[in-house]
C-alpha cells in the first residue's frame, strides 16, 4: 500500500519496541541514540527516490527517540537523519545530510548506489576528516514498514535431536541459479528454494537441516562494484532484521516465511548463518549508512587511544561493541525476531569469538552468553559457533560453553590430511572420529558438541580439494593473495582438469573416502552443498566475490556426479539408520555392564588391538575401529535399551594394499562386506568373512563390514 504524501498528525509515541511497528492503527518508531542532540524521521513517496515529509521526533525515553504516526501504514517508505557533534577524535561521527537505515527495519528496499556522498567525511587523510554536506538520500536504499500478518498456521519446528542432525551449508542465491527444474522466476531465491524439485533433492538425500549463509540485508562492497563483482556471500552486513530483497522474487519478507513454513512442513530445519560480530560500514573511512550516523561511539568499539579509529577483531573494519546494553540487546532483539516472528530453528554465529570479548580477551561467561544462556526462547535453540576471530587469543576450538556446537576446524584438518597420506595422525585421526572428546567432554558437553566438516563455503569444494595442490584466486583480482594457502589437499598427481582416467579414479575414491568419514564420524556432519554432485570452483578457495558459475551449484550433472549423489545418500541414510553412528554419548573404551567386552577396539591389522606406544608411529596410516551395537549403552526417549549391528571400520590411507585380519566371531556370525570405497561409487560388496579371516583393504580405501548372524534373515543396511 503507498502512503499518503503528507503526515498531519505526529503522536508521542513509545520508545518500545524498536523499529517501525505497525499495531493495525498506525506506525509507532522507536530509534536509540545515546549521544544524538536531534533525530529527524525522513518519510519518501513510494518510488523512494524523493523525500516527501520530515517529523522530528521531540519525544526522548530512556535514549530512545520515539513517535507514533497514526495516519502511516505498511508499505512506507523511510529513513533516518540524526544530528549531533562531528567530532571523530571524541568518537562521534553525526552527520544529518546523510540518510541512515533504521537498525531495526523489518524491510529494506533498492539498492545502494555507491558515491562519494555515502561518506560522511570530505577529505580521507590522517588529520582531515572534516565533515561532507552532499546528500545521499536518492542513492540509499529505503527502510520499509511491513505488516507482520502471516498465515503460519500450525507450522512448528522440526525439532531434530542434535545426533540426529545432517547439516546442509548452502547459499540462497546460488544454490538454484541454475536449476533446470526450478521455474525461471524463481531461480536464486528463497522460493526457489521451497520449490518441489529443490526439497525432494534434500530429501532424497537424507538432510534435515539447511543452514543458510547470511540472508540478512548487506552491502556490495566498493572496491567489488567498482571491479565489476559483488560481495556474493554476503558476510557484510548492514541490517540483522531484514531478510535481503536480492533473493526475493516476490519483493515482499513474506516469501521468506513462505520457505521457512515449507521446509518445516518437509522435516527440514532452517539454520541462519548471522554476522553480529561487524556492519557493512568498514573502518574509520568506511560510509555512513546506518549504525556509525546513528551514535557511532555507542554501536562500535573505538580504539581507547585514538577514537576516531575502530577496534578490528574481525578483519572487516570494526567489531560490533556488545559491551553497551543497547547493542547487546539488538543483537538479542534480532535472534528473537528471528525465532519467533520468523521461525528460524538455529543460528551458526560468524566469527564468534569476537562476540564473547567484555575488554580484550575472549570471555566465555562475558554478556553476551549469559544473555542467550536465560533467555527462555534462544536458549532453546540451535546455536553454533565459527569457534575464532582475527583477534589476539581469537581460537577458541573447545572453549564454548555448554549449550553451544562449534565448527570443528580440527577435525576438517586432521581428516584432509590423513586422506592425502600424512604420517602420525592416526592418534588425532581417532580421537576426532570418535567425537573430539578431549575437547567437548571436559565441561559436560557431549558428540554433537562438534559439527565435523570436511569442506565448508570457506576454502576448497570437495572436488577442489583432490585436485589442485594450490589455490588459483586470479578472478578475486587480488593477484592470487587472497585466501588460505594451508588446503592441506592433494591434487592426486596432476594440478586442475585432466583426462587421464588413472587420476579421475583416484580423485573418485579421495571423495568417497572423505565422505564416508564424515558420516561415520560421531558428532554432526556438515555437507556443502554441491559437494555431493562434484561441484567445482575450479581452484578457486575464497569466491567471496564470484556471482557467476563459480560459485552457481551445477546441477547439469554427469553419470559420475550422480554415481557420488547416490553414494552420498546411502552413507546418510546408513549413519541414520544406525545408532552406532550417532551415539548421544562419547565411548567410554571400557568394559559395559561386566560384559567383559568394550563399546569400542582399536585395531592394528594383524586383528591386534592397539598399544598406547603403537599410536604415535610417524609410518602408521592404517587402523581399524570395532564399534559394539550390542553395548551402545544407551535408551530411547522412552528409557528402553537401544541395540544395534556391530560394525568394523577399516581405514587405509597408504597407496599399498593392506590384508586386514579381522576379530574372530562366535558360532554362526560371519562379517559382511557392507561398503568399500575402492569399488566404483563404493556400493559393491565382496560377500562374507569368518573372524579370523583377512580382508584385502585396498590402498587408500575405507571399508565398513557388518557382524552378520547366517541364521537370521538380511536386512537392508540403508
């Protein structure tokens, strides 16, 4: 609905709830500042190009500027300028010729077209940064008030127990760029997303979680619009309410709850991936778009000695400052919006070390946790975190308190590098197999503590990581600097493309091997998406900035893409199917009930179980695991026992075959041959083997075998 031209009547408002609310009445607005001397309510007609009314907001709560306008309606287009000193040495950066975005608009509309007037300085050097008075209102995007109303009817979330959890990292926009199923129209967007084609690949799959890279609105960097690309993956964020319009095709936030609803109605949870730890704004000669125009010494943390400089936990700019209360509760303002007006089931936090620091160092029981921890909504949740930041004492793998999973990059590392034929690992091999107990379990946190990731949005695809030795950045136009050059991957013999049919092989084989260690690990597996059909980004590990094929999942696939997307099923629906795979708890490597038998062997392969000094031999590359179905130790919700299959893992990252002689078994049991990552896509089985028995474990291959009763009928294992 367009608004009326003018406003007549200007009420005083409340100074909660943040943002421009629409009650069915009219419009009540409510923007913080601390430090402002005058907040000036900009209303523009419905092209948002030219600037129709502006309201001083006279009424002042608790450093909250507020008015209600009984006559505005949803659909209105608006935004902010705010008055005060300009004084950056002093940390403040007021400057009301720039128009700003409300932080808390449910809305944003048109793009930012980027020119010097977004800046609120005039000239960039050290000792001048004297104010500009060019206008920018008709190159910002707009704030727009929305109706709430949406028919959720008896949507509710999923509710995936977290050993449960198969977690599926995709981007809105690229997952169905180009999908030859998804209407035209839809292609790229958060319907495209909900469509049929697009929730029956998940299915099909096994995935029960989306986690989603940053859909909240953001800013395309200069310097990439300049260059012709864009901020694809979106971590620059300059709103935490609004979902960004760029993945709308409907332009309305309801298509957005429309995905959620239907990926709901499908079992699927939706996890987003927030950035709270930075804004779009950048550094002390960054623009002013929002945040810094509004009261710049209050969202941002300042450099104690130089205020007109920002503290950079982040490698962005600036670090978000949690420390004062009112940033702290926009932070938690959004998740709960989030939640329960857009009935996310999770969060995966950006960076999150550097929403944990009170003064300097990270603070595990700082603000911001003890705020998530009692809050009865987001506590109860999913909440992950990218475990680190760019900061000083920044790493926090393990250091999360309970209550919260971590990405976990040790695991991803341990696991590339054993693959690729590294020496003494198999110690570090075991322990993040088994669901990195030595750094969950020491303050009562359990498997799923660790989401376990071989590749993410960040660095190498899958494909990528068997076949290029070295990153090849060139596109980035940074002259290949960007990004990491610790891949630990292997190119299998040669670097890129090739048709030697030796290689492809090889190549093959690493990614089924890779694969399948993901999901027989305890903990929660993250698949990138696309890895499951051989995606590529052509040596490319940082396409940030690539909105193009590079980053677009192909979904034009070939007999051998999906030959993996098979396989890739089958090992989901073999880990869901079998507890063993997903324990609640972490092994105890001891004797259950007096059985006399453990939960768990570790196997050397003459059939022998490991010594402790047989663990750190630099030559050792191969193991095998027994894990007890029978001694699982665990009960279903209803407290009954839960049995199930024993299983031997057999692992070979030597390039030489190994004879791996397996435990003996009683009278009548036999071990099976359920999967072997040497065969082509892993799915032929070689029969049965009586303990005692030596099993020809190929050179880098990964074998699962089944203890199989021959009096009881087969049943199927995926």
């Amino acid at each position: 609905m367009s608004s009326p031209l003018k406003i007549s009547a200007v009420w005083p408002g409340a100074p909660y709830p943040r943002g421009a609310i629409w009650d069915g009445e009219g419009v009540n607005f409510a923007l913080f500042s601390e430090h402002a001397e005058k907040v000036e309510l900009c209303l523009f007609d419905p092209s948002g190009q030219h600037e129709v009314q502006r309201i001083p907001l006279r009424e002042q709560t608790d450093l909250v500027w507020h008015c209600y306008l009984p006559e505005a309606r949803p659909g209105l287009l608006y935004g902010y300028r705010v008055h005060g000193p300009y004084d950056p040495a002093r940390g403040h950066r007021f400057n009301p010729h720039k128009l700003l975005l409300d932080p808390y608009s449910r809305d944003i509309v048109g793009s930012l077209n980027w020119n010097d007037a977004h800046f609120g300085y005039r000239h960039a050097t050290a000792d001048d940064l004297s104010p500009d008075r060019r206008d920018n209102a008709a190159d910002m995007p707009k704030c727009r008030v929305t109706d709430p109303a949406f028919a959720w009817g008896n949507d509710r979330s999923p509710n995936i127990p977290w050993h449960a959890m198969v977690i599926y990292e995709l981007h809105v926009g690229g997952f169905t760029k180009n999908h030859p199923d998804v209407p035209p129209a839809l292609r790229g967007t958060y319907a495209g997303l909900a469509s049929v084609p697009v929730i029956e690949h998940l299915k099909r799959l096994g995935v029960t979680s989306v986690e989603l890279m940053p859909i909240h609105a953001f800013i395309d960097d200069r310097h990439l619009v300049d260059q012709g690309r864009r901020n694809f993956w979106g971590y620059n964020s300059i709103n935490f309410f609004a979902p960004d319009q760029r993945y709308a095709s409907s332009g309305s936030t309801k298509e957005f709850k429309t995905m959620v609803k239907t990926l709901h109605s499908a079992g699927i949870e939706v996890i987003l991936d927030v950035v709270y730890n930075h804004t779009a704004e950048g550094n002390h000669l960054g623009p002013t778009l929002s945040f810094r125009g509004i009261d710049n010494a209050a969202y941002y943390r300042l450099m104690p000695d130089n205020l007109s400089h920002y503290m950079d936990y982040t490698g962005c700019g600036n670090t978000l400052n949690l420390q004062h209360p009112c940033v702290l509760q926009l932070v938690m303002d959004s998740l709960r919006y989030g939640v329960q007006e857009m009935h996310v089931d999770g969060f995966r936090f950006d960076l999150a070390s550097a929403l944990a620091r009170e003064l300097h160092d990270v603070d595990r029981l700082g603000a911001f946790f003890d705020n998530l921890h009692q809050d009865p909504v987001l506590s109860q949740v999913k909440l992950i975190a990218e475990p680190w930041d760019l900061g000083e004492g920044g790493y926090q793998v393990g250091n999360f308190p309970v209550g919260w999973a971590e990405w976990n990059d040790r695991y991803r590392d341990c696991m590339r590098a054993y693959w690729r034929g590294d020496g003494g690992l198999i110690g570090e091999f075991a322990r993040r197999l088994t669901g990195s107990s030595d750094l969950y379990a020491h303050n009562g946190r359990r498997p799923h503590a660790s989401i376990n990731y071989i590749t993410a949005h960040d660095g190498f695809t899958l494909h990528d990581l068997v076949s290029y030795n070295h990153k090849h950045n060139q596109a980035n136009g940074e002259d290949n600097r960007d990004g990491t050059d610790n891949n630990l991957s292997w190119n299998c013999g040669v670097e890129g493309a090739t048709d030697q049919p030796e290689i492809i092989a090889l190549r093959a084989r690493q990614k089924r091997n890779l694969l399948a260690t993901l999901f027989f690990s305890q903990g929660v597996p993250m698949l990138l998406a696309g890895d499951e059909m051989g995606r590529t980004q052509q040596g490319n590990n940082n396409a940030y900035c690539q909105d193009n094929a590079v980053n677009w999942v192909d979904w034009s696939l070939t007999d051998a893409d999906r030959e993996l997307q098979d396989f890739v099923a089958r090992l989901i629906h073999l880990r869901r199917a079998h507890p063993v795979f997903h324990r609640r708890n972490f092994f105890l490597g001891q004797t259950i009930h007096g059985s006399g038998n453990k939960d768990i062997h570790w196997l050397k392969p003459n059939g022998s179980e490991m010594s402790d000094q047989e663990w750190a031999h630099d030559f050792a590359r191969s193991l095998g695991v027994y894990l007890s179905g029978e001694l699982l130790g665990e009960v279903d919700q209803c407290g009954r026992p839960i049995h199930d299959d024993n299983f031997i893992l057999l692992f070979n990252a030597h390039h030489e075959r190994i004879d791996f002689r397996l435990p003996r078994l009683g009278e009548g049991y036999v071990w099976q041959s359920t999967l072997d990552t040497h065969y082509h896509a892993g799915l032929d089985v070689d029969g049965n083997y009586t303990g005692g028995d030596t099993y020809p474990l190929e050179g880098r291959t990964l074998a699962l075998l089944r203890q199989h009763n021959l009096a009881a009928p087969t049943k199927s294992l995926a």
